[in-house]
C-alpha cells in the first residue's frame, strides 16, 4: 500500500511539472528563469485533476510538433529552398539568403517546449501503474523526430540535459551533433523493440495512425533509415552506419519499414477554415493574403515542363490543380528566387487562399493547400523509396535503384491524387524525360534522384534543406540574369543560435561555438564535414 502511494505521490509531483512547463515558457532547453523556482508550490490547482495518462498528451503533442514544423517550413525552408519567393524589396528576405538572427527562435523554442511533453509521454507510460511499451516507444520515435529536427537546423544542441528544469538542470550543456545521432539509433532501436508485440492504443489518443502501433513501428524504422543515410558520409562512423542501413533492409520481418502511402505518416486536417477548430491546418492561421505566396521560377519550371499531374488541371477541381496554384494568363510563371530589388513586375502563380480559390462558394471549390487534409506530413513512403534507390546507387543494397526511384515517383503522385492510374506513370516517365538512366555518371544519377525527393518531400518540415546540404543537389543557380544573392550566392549551412541560448545559457552557449565553430550560418554542422 504505501509502494502504491509513493507511486502516485511521485506520478502527481510528474504532472504538476507538465502543467508548470506548458505555462512557464522559461523552461526552453532548461533554462529556467529564477521567478518560475517556486512556481510549483504557489500555482497548485486545488479542483483540477493533477494526472493525467501518456494517451491524453499524444495528440496535442503531434498537433504542436507538426504545427511549428509546418509554419516554419513555409516561411523559412519554402524560401531558403526555392518553392517559394517574397516579393519584397527589403532587406531580410531569406529566399537571397538575408536573414536576421531572429529567424532562430521559432523553431527552438517551439520543438523544445513540446519535446518537453514528449519526454513526459515516455516518463509516464514507464511508471508502473500506468506501463506501457506502446506509448514508450511512439515517445522514443517522436523524440528523434523532433531532436533530429533540431540538431540538423542548429548542428550541437542541448539534449541529454534538455528539458530538465524540474530536475533542476536549469543550463543545459551543449551535446556534440555526433553524440546526439548516436544517441537517436539507440533510442530507435529501443522503440523497435518496445512497439514488437505491442498492443495497439486508443485510436482517439493518436490522430496519425488511429491506434496502430505497427504502423508506429514502420515509422520509426523509416526515419531510421533517413538518419543513417543523413550521417552516412562521415568517415569515422561510415562502415558501422552502412553495415546498419543493410541490417534494417534485409531484415523486414525485424525491422518493418514503410512500403505504401497507406503507411505515410501524416495527420489529415479537417477542411475548417477556422484556426481554433480541432484539428485544423496550422496554415488556417494565416491570413490569406499572406498564404498567398509567390512561387519560384526553379519550383514551377520542372513541374510546367514535366506536365507533372499535381499542376495538371485533369486531376484538379473546380478548374485548378491539385496543389492550388494559381495561373497567369493560363501558364504556370514563377519568380527567380533572389531576384535583385525593383526587377520583377506583377503577375505571378501563387498559392490559392481559402477566401480567393475559384469555386469558394460552391459544393466543389478549387483545391487550395490552405485547409488542406494532407499538409500534415511527419514522413512519407516515397522518401523512404528513393532512400532505398539511393542505398542500391550506393551498392549498399540490392535491387533496382530505377524500381525504387520509378515507385518514389508514383508514391509522391498518389500520395496527392490517390486516384492516379499506376498505369500512366510509364508515358509520365517518358513525355517528361526524367526516366531513370544506368549508363549515367554516379552523379548524373543521383542528382535526377535527388530532384525528384526534393518534390517528394514538399511540406515535410525542413527535410528539402537537409537533404540539400547532404547532397549538394538540387544545384540550385545562385548567378542568373537579374538575381542578388547575399552570402556569397552559398546555401547557408545552419540558423543562428537563438538569443535565449546566448543570454539565459552563456557559458554552455560559448562552449559550444568554441568547439563547433563561429554561431554563423556558413559553419557547417558536423555530418557537413569532411
């Protein structure tokens, strides 16, 4: 009896720190501010309930996850990888890759407050009473989610001292980029082998996969995959992570992985407009002018010349394309990215708003992205594919990199138009010249692979900007005709630190740019090293 009751007395003192954390912001990557230390003793709730279960956290932590990742993706990754353009003439505009140091704390601070909630999860289904292996392992997935996230945004990073203030870490040291990868397969891993077996969970706590945990475990093993081959090129972990990457695939039974977009992770969006209804787009928060963004030349010109079906009114509605792109004049017309102040004029495609898309008013409106169902993307299977068709390039693996790379297409299409004839891709393939050719140089190959994950994975965060700056491709033009780019025409290698590491987290803050190099966003993070 008192075993039990020192498990609840522990479980309540847990959630009085969950409820303190969601109020007192401070407690970022576990910098505390002195005026929170006694906040736990003065701001008790004396009707509310002081538990709660691992079930009843999921959901809003996913919500905020993919929020802060999709809103940060349209403003920065959008920009900074060429799908879209400000067509402001100020100064600060990060499609010519001019951009304030304020840019930083977006993503930090939101990413670390909820990853906060997501260790909780993990804490939670651990105790005994409440013990489960499910929520542990979707606890374990979501956090080299959001921490991969992170650490390839701002390279070293606190983490194994992160969100711990209620332990009374209230600085945080900076862990090595090395370190924190390594530290990620261990808990993939472990969340492989927690989600083996396992039961499914109530299908209303997890808005993703309703429930299904061995879609959980396909997920996880996926992103896996997407870690290994992220660091893959460092020759001091090289051999071992390839050797990994071959166990994963030529285990299927071990390690299950995403084979069909029945297995994308996602969480689909209701078609609210409204931004406080459940489970609305992110993007409803934004104003329709301000949805409405111009699109750029690069972006636009290969799916103009590719006829691709997502701009293809024949798979639209309401006379406009499955993406909601408007047309000019009946073309698709995109901007440069990095055009020089004052050369453009008006008149470019842009994102349709949901109070401008054609047929607004009707049973059947155009389509627009805005209050979308499938914005919501974590992973999906046709990046999982050309992982795959890159490990073959790579003779990692066996089998055919144009199967899987001709199957990464058709997954990218049918993941937006799920009615799309499997049937058609062939004469696809063919009228847009982008069919997979093996007497190509290796780097031929893979920058034609390269380009179509860069379309594949359109919305999923920031992975375009990774995945840029792992492989060098797309090979973005940074010197045409009427473009001004700032930083040497360079892609820039990480955001700044945010101003509440450098000022609430000096000491660790100043250790870590002494090891890692100038807080710059030309110092390359450590997998971006030779």
């Amino acid at each position: 009896m008192f075993a039990h009751a020192d498990h609840l007395h522990k479980k309540n003192i847990l959630m009085k720190s969950i409820k303190i954390k969601l109020v007192c912001i401070a407690l970022i990557a576990g910098n505390l501010m002195s005026s929170c230390k006694d906040f736990e003793e003065v701001n008790t709730d004396p009707i509310g309930v002081p538990t709660t279960e691992p079930g009843k956290l999921l959901a809003p932590s996913l919500v905020n996850l993919l929020t802060v990742n999709m809103l940060r993706g349209r403003t920065f990754n959008n920009e900074l990888m060429q799908v879209s353009v400000s067509t402001s003439s100020a100064e600060g505009t990060v499609n010519r890759y001019d951009f304030r140091r304020n840019w930083a704390d977006y993503t930090w601070n939101g990413l670390y407050t909820e990853l906060t909630n997501v260790r909780d999860i993990y804490a939670l289904a651990s105790q005994p009473e409440d013990q489960s292996n499910s929520f542990m392992g979707i606890a374990r997935i979501l956090e080299a989610y959001g921490f991969s996230i992170l650490t390839d945004t701002y390279g070293d990073i606190p983490y194994t001292e992160a969100n711990k203030g209620k332990e009374g870490i209230v600085e945080a040291k900076f862990d090595r980029q090395k370190d924190i990868y390594l530290d990620l397969f261990k808990n993939l891993e472990e969340a492989n082998s927690l989600l083996t077996g396992a039961k499914a969970i109530p299908e209303d706590s997890d808005p993703v996969f309703n429930g299904d945990v061995v879609k959980w475990r396909k997920l996880g093993n996926s992103l896996y995959l997407r870690l290994l081959l992220r660091i893959s090129g460092k020759s001091e972990v090289s051999a071992t992570v390839i050797d990994k990457f071959k166990e994963i695939v030529n285990n299927p039974v071990k390690y299950p992985i995403m084979e069909t977009n029945d297995d994308t992770a996602n969480l689909l969006w209701t078609t609210s407009v409204t931004s406080t209804a459940l489970y609305s787009s992110p993007y409803t928060s934004i104003r329709g002018l301000d949805f409405r963004s111009a699109l750029s030349q690069f972006f636009l010109d290969n799916l103009r010349n590719w006829n691709h079906p997502v701009v293809s009114n024949t798979y639209g509605r309401g006379g406009v394309n499955r993406w909601g792109i408007s047309r000019v004049g009946g073309n698709l017309v995109g901007i440069p990215s990095g055009f020089s102040p004052g050369s453009i004029g008006s008149g470019e495609s842009s994102f349709y708003s949901h109070d401008n898309v054609p047929g607004r008013t009707t049973e059947t409106p155009g389509y627009t992205l805005q209050n979308d169902p499938y914005t919501g993307i974590i992973m999906n299977v046709a990046e999982v594919d050309f992982i795959l068709a890159e490990g073959v390039l790579r003779g990692w693996i066996t089998g055919s990199a144009e199967e899987y790379y001709n199957k990464g297409i058709l997954d990218m299409i049918q993941y937006w138009i799920p009615a799309y004839p499997a049937a058609n891709l062939s004469a696809h393939i063919t009228a847009a010249d982008i069919g997979w050719e093996d007497g190509q140089s290796f780097e031929n190959k893979l920058e034609a692979l390269q380009l179509q994950k860069y379309y594949a994975l359109f919305l999923v965060d920031s992975q375009q900007w990774a995945e840029q700056r792992r492989t060098g491709y797309p090979a973005f033009k940074t010197d045409l005709p009427g473009t001004s780019f700032s930083n040497g025409g360079k892609m820039p290698a990480r955001l700044y630190y945010p101003v509440i590491a450098q000022t609430a987290n000096t000491d660790n803050y100043n250790a870590a740019v002494a090891i890692q190099g100038p807080d710059e966003i030309n110092t390359q993070i450590w997998w971006q090293k030779p």
